[in-house]
C-alpha cells in the first residue's frame, strides 16, 4: 500500500447548470476493496465517470496513481452499467471481451494468441468458459455482467472501477464477482465499486466512500460506515443543498 | 443481351450496393437508419448548385466528379447542422432529421426546377435522375468513379473495423480506453456519406436510404457476428444493386431506384421467413414439432394412467377409448408409432418398452411440478393441474433434477397419486 491508486481534488461537475458533484476531495489507497455509496442523484457513477476523464471537470482535478489519467489509462479497467449497452448487438461473449485486449494490443492489428489466451482466462476466472461462443443477446443478466467483468479481467489493470456490479445478478453471479473482487485486493490491485445495496457494504467492502453531491466520509468499513454518517448521508438535506449549488453556479456563470 | 452497355450498369448498381451494405449496418446498429435518408435528400442541392458552378466557372457541368463533390458537400453540411440542433437545442434526434431532410429537399427540388426549365440556359440537365436514379445513364467514367469511391470507404472500413465495432457497441467504454469516439464516429458517418453519394445517380435521393437500412436489415437475420454480417449485406446489396439495374434496363421507362430497391426488398423478405433461428418459417416448423411433441406425450401418458388403474401398464387398449380421454386426433397415435413409442394391432394400442419409460418419465414430471406448485408456491391443490399439463413438456432434466432434490424426492403427488421411479415389471 505505497500510496493513492485514485485521488479527487476539489472536484466539482455540473451538467448544464445543475451540480452534480461539488467540491470533493477524496484519495483511495491502493489495494482497496472500495465502495461508494449514497442516494439516487447522489453523483455516484459521475464520480467514476470523472475519474476516467468521461465527463468534463468544471473545477479541481483527479490523480490515477499520482499521473493524469490519460498517462496511466492502460492499467485501469472500467466496468460500465450493464444496462448501458445494446446487447442485440452482433456479437459473441469472446468478441465483447477481445475488447478488452484492444487497447493493448493496438486498435488496428488483429488480437493475437496472447491476447486470446488472456481473454479465455478471464473468462474462465468469471465461470463463463463454456459460453464464449454465445450470442450475447441469449445471456442472462447475471452471465451479462460476468461477461463485462471478464473483459475487464481481460485488460490485466492495476485499478478496476466498476458501476452497480452487483445490480440485479443472480445468488450465483454475485457470489463469483465477491471472490474475484476479493482475488483481485489480494493480489495488490485497486477495486472501486458503486455499490447500491447497503446491507452488503461491511461483508464484500474494506474501504468505503458515503457521497450525496459532497462527500460525507470516507475510509475503512470498520470506522466509516456508521450510522451517524448514513444518516448525514441519506437524511434529507440533498434538496437544499442542490438548491444552493445551483444558485451559486448560476451566479457565477451571469458573472 | 449482355452488351457493354448493361455490364457497366449492372457494375456501377453492383458496386453502389456493396457499398451502402456494408457501411449501413453501422448506421443500423447504431440506430441511425434515418440519418442515411436525410442525407441523401441533403445532397440533391449540392448536386444542383455544382451543376450550376460548373457552367459559370466553365468545366463540364455534368462531369461526375463536379456533381458528386457538390452531393458530398451538402449531404456533409447537413449531417453537421442534425448533430449541431441535437446537441445544442431541445430538438431531439428524429425532429432535426425531418427538419433538416424537407429543407434541404425543397431547396433541391426548387433549384432543379429552375435548371430543368432552361432557367441557366442548359435546357434539359438531365440532373432529374438523381431524384429516382437511372442506372441506364451510368457511363464507364461513372462506374470508374463509383469504383475509386467504393473502395476507398471500404479500405477506410477494414483499417478501423475494430474501434467501429467498439464505439458502435459501447461508446463509454471505448471512450475509458483512450480512443476518440467523437472523431471515430465523425469518421464513421464521414464513410455513410461518401457511400450514400456513391448510389445517387443510380438510385435516387428519394430512395437510397432503402439501400442503407435494407441489405443490413436482411444480414441481421442470417448471423450473430459483425463481420460476418457486414460481408452478407455487402452481397445481398450488390445482388439487389445488380438484379434492379438488369430489371430495369429491360423495362426502358422504369427508373432504376424503385427496381433497386424492391429486389433489396425481397431479399429481406426472403432473409425474414428463412434465416434459420430468427426466420417465421423455422419458427412455424419448431411450433409444429413442439405441438407435435405434447399431443404425443400426452397420449402417452393418458396410457399411463388407464394403466394405473389396473396395474397392467403395457396392455394393449381400445385406441378409440385412449383418443377419448382428451379428444385427440386420430394422428397422434401414428406419430407415436413412427417414433417407436407405441404398437398398433388392429383397433388397439400399447406401450412399447421405449414408450413405457417416456412415458413414466412424463407423469413423474408431471407431478413432481404439480407438488412443487402446491408447496412452494402455494396454489391449491384443484388449481395446479393445468399449469402442470403445460410445464411438464417445458421443463429440462437439470431443472426437475432440482425440484426434485429441493422436494426431497417425494413418492406421492398433491393428489395422493404415485410418482413413477422408474419403469414398471
């Protein structure tokens, strides 16, 4: 654990007008096992967006392993929300996770045997093996998201950011992610989770990040996750908040 | 018949729809079939306008290369001015298509008129091919070009195939590893563009976008991977390209658009009723085969039980007594029998061994589901019958394996019946 796999410094995004994130400064140590949780609208997936340069900073900046993220894009993986993709689209398990060997590989030369050596792994690591030359669109939920963890596994990264990777998966799939996720901190990686279900916070979850637009606390499970701090974090002061943030921004922007 | 003439039509319809195929299942994958229509009608002032410059800075005005950059140039101004409304307005997507298509459309229309009435003293133009396509019109010069174009995009396409696939699939992830998607995607509606173009003169603004949507529609049907169906609908637009421009080269005063895009058509028709998996006509056939299966079974199982009552589950019966119990047709029995499931002699019916065991394996799931219905979900035990009746045909040996196991392999249904275990002395 020699330093930050992640870190935000007065970071603060805004679509359009209206505040999504304000002022939030927040280092993950390396070697985490990380959630971040907090209401609907709380800027959860935006924070991640953020931190993998997917959304324009109106203000602060974000570290990856002390470098911008465009210097160290390769050993991060993200997992986006399954739901974010059309899975009608043409394509087999093995294609979807090939994918995750393109940005090693090179974009224009074709996958070569390593990389799919890399990609079977993966998806033996995730159970899924046997259904690498599945159309994705005959995937269950739960086969749809080991599927995007696979290709993750795939890019072999030092940090994994994944959003809601637990959302609406199977007993089965749920427990497999939990061991991976476990495999992969114990093997010296970075994992920063969006988590949604709060019960299995203290049971999957080391490190922990409670955010509603500004960050309430964050640190290990044991002293963060308090009821004191969920209550500051899901009690109802986010409307008067956003309130205020838009009012601010809408006066620095008739400035 | 195939004089030189025909050849280059055939080559130039050809090539446009081996172009607008393959380029268009990106446009379909990415839900932007529409965007190849607005801007094909985008590009009928371009073609007008570059006729008209032709004349004033005096080159020939109808040489391809002059109309097809003056197609380009609006089709591409259009295309820009959708993204821009999209992004910068309230206006969403499919608004600024029809927007942008009617004007662009009625400004063409009105400059074409002009022209076409010795409005610049060039008398007839000839530039009303471009509405509804004349493959006749097409010139070795034209195809030449047609040919440079297409293979441009295509080479283009091959290069890039790989980001393509991955921006079109998921554009965020693509984005998280370092790739320009913006760019990649300006690229990528660059290629419709120039492909869309390409076919004007052979099928018409009016039209081309059936060329777009069409061939990849019916590759769609035919394969689950991208490549494969990118070289499908390259074909099936070529073929259609190929087969409307012969068509319509017979029929003089047709033009050639509508011939096009019908044979397209057909083959999608063709591609929807026979792809195997997806296609209506191996859907009817396995509906047939599944009803087939169930009347079969369950006349086996009405065996079964006349069966029970006396313990002799192989005797034979009086076939007019085993079809009355749930009115079935007098074929189930024949089926049977061509499955080796049952033997006839004369007016009755038994068992066979291979029939015996199907058919213990039947009821056995049968009731094992009826109990799991009436203790695990808890529905009554005179409601769980006809649920059971449609299940048990359904269900496969992983699943009642562990139902089974959950129940605790139970010996009698929620009705006090045995549940078979194997196949009776």
């Amino acid at each position: 654990m020699s330093g930050d796999a992640l870190e935000f410094h007065d970071l603060t995004v805004a679509y359009h007008i209206r505040p999504v994130l304000w002022d939030v400064d927040l280092a993950v140590p390396e070697g985490r096992l990380a959630a971040i949780i907090g209401p609907n609208g709380a800027g959860k997936s935006t924070l991640l967006k953020a931190a993998l340069d997917l959304v324009p900073l109106a203000s602060g900046y974000v570290r990856v392993f002390g470098r911008p993220y465009r210097d160290v894009r390769r050993r991060v993986a993200y997992v986006p929300q399954r739901e974010s993709v059309d899975w009608d689209f043409p394509a087999s398990v093995a294609d979807v996770v090939l994918m995750g060997r393109y940005g090693q590989a090179g974009w224009f030369r074709r996958p070569g045997r390593k990389d799919r050596r890399l990609a079977h792994e993966a998806l033996e690591r995730v159970g899924m093996a046997e259904y690498a030359d599945r159309q994705i669109s005959r995937l269950s939920g739960g086969q749809q998201q080991r599927t995007f963890l696979a290709r993750a596994l795939a890019q072999d990264a030092d940090l994994y950011v994944m959003d809601e990777p637990f959302a609406g998966v199977d007993a089965v799939t749920e427990r497999t992610i939990v061991a991976l996720l476990r495999e992969l901190r114990d093997r010296g990686r970075t994992v920063l989770c969006v988590q949604h279900d709060l019960q299995t916070v203290p049971e999957y979850f080391d490190w922990v990040a409670l955010l509603n637009m500004r960050l309430v606390a964050c640190g290990p499970v044991a002293e963060t996750f308090t009821h004191e701090n969920l209550h500051l974090t899901y009690g109802g002061h986010s409307a008067i908040l956003e309130r205020a943030a838009t009012t601010l921004l809408k006066g620095q922007r008739g400035r | 018949m195939f004089d030189a003439t025909l050849i280059t039509v055939m080559a130039g319809a050809s090539l446009l729809g081996l172009v607008s195929g393959a380029l268009g299942c990106f446009a379909v994958l990415k839900r932007q079939s529409l965007l190849g229509d607005a801007l094909a009608h985008a590009a009928l002032p371009g073609v007008c306008l570059a006729y008209l410059s032709g004349g004033v800075i005096g080159v020939d005005p109808k040489h391809p290369l002059l109309l097809l950059g003056g197609a380009l140039a609006t089709a591409w101004v259009g295309t820009l001015l959708i993204l821009s409304i999209t992004r910068t307005t309230r206006i969403r997507q499919d608004a600024a298509l029809g927007v942008v298509l009617s004007v662009f459309f009625g400004a063409g229309i009105v400059l074409l008129t002009f022209l076409q009435h010795g409005g610049a003293g060039a008398g007839q133009a000839g530039l009303d091919k471009f509405l509804f396509g004349q493959a006749a019109s097409l010139v070795p010069r034209d195809v030449f070009l047609m040919a440079v174009l297409g293979a441009l995009v295509l080479l283009t396409l091959a290069i890039f195939f790989r980001p393509f696939q991955l921006i079109v699939f998921d554009p965020v992830y693509a984005s998280s590893q370092g790739i320009p998607v913006r760019r990649f995607e300006i690229l990528l509606t660059t290629l419709i563009v120039v492909a869309v173009v390409v076919g004007l003169q052979t099928v018409g603004v009016v039209l081309m976008a059936a060329m777009v949507v069409t061939p990849a529609a019916a590759a769609r049907q035919w394969t689950d991977r991208l490549l494969t169906m990118v070289v499908l609908a390259a074909v099936i637009g070529a073929l259609a390209g190929g087969t409307g421009a012969f068509v319509s080269a017979l029929a003089r005063r047709v033009p050639t658009g509508p011939l096009v895009v019908l044979s397209a058509t057909a083959l999608l028709g063709l591609s929807l009723l026979l792809a195997p998996r997806r296609g209506l006509a191996w859907a009817a056939v396995r509906r047939l085969r599944n009803r087939r299966r169930v009347r079969v079974e369950n006349l086996l199982k009405d065996l079964w039980r006349l069966g029970e009552r006396d313990g002799r589950y192989a005797a034979p019966r009086a076939v007019s007594d085993v079809l009355a119990v749930r009115a079935a047709p007098r074929t189930a029995i024949d089926q049977a029998r061509g499955a080796g499931l049952v033997a006839v002699t004369g007016p009755l019916v038994q068992l066979t061994s291979a029939g015996l065991e199907r058919a213990a394996r039947v009821v056995r799931n049968h009731r094992i589901w009826e109990l799991y219905l009436a203790r695990r979900l808890d529905i009554a035990a005179d409601h769980v019958h006809r649920d059971a009746e449609d299940m048990e045909h359904a269900l496969d040996d992983e699943v009642l394996e562990a139902i089974d196991r959950a129940l605790g392999r139970p010996t009698v249904d929620p009705h006090g019946r045995p549940i078979p275990r194997g196949v009776p002395a």
